[in-house]
C-alpha cells in the first residue's frame, strides 16, 4: 500500500510541475486527475465494504450463539 502511495504522490507531483509553466491544465491532466481520484475511491470502497462484511459476519456468528 505504501509503495501504491509513493507512486501517487510522485504522479501528482509530476503533474503540478508540469502544470506550473502552462497557463492553465489540459484536458489530459484532468483526465489524469479523474482518474487517480476514481482510483484511490475504490480502493477505499473495496477495503471499507470488505472490513464492515467481515464485522457483520463476525457479529452474526457471536449473536448466533448467544
């Protein structure tokens, strides 16, 4: 996960240099910037719903034998 991070934030560093000697962003850095926001929301979802699926189940299984 860490190495994902580090790989994002030099993307993003990338970009903002590059935008700094234009005068405004093109479309294919809004694209890029979609894209990794896309990226990093499922991501979150996934491990999020996957985290409360396992807490359900766990829950389930203790309210079962209680």
């Amino acid at each position: 996960m860490n190495a994902l991070l580090t790989s994002l934030v030099a993307l993003w560093n990338d970009i903002t240099d590059r935008a700094k000697g234009e005068k405004g962003a093109t479309a294919t850095e809004y694209a890029l910037l979609v894209g990794l926001i896309a990226l990093v929301i499922i991501g979150g979802v996934t491990l999020f719903g996957n985290n409360l699926q396992t807490f359900f189940s766990n829950l389930g299984v203790k309210v079962g034998n209680w």
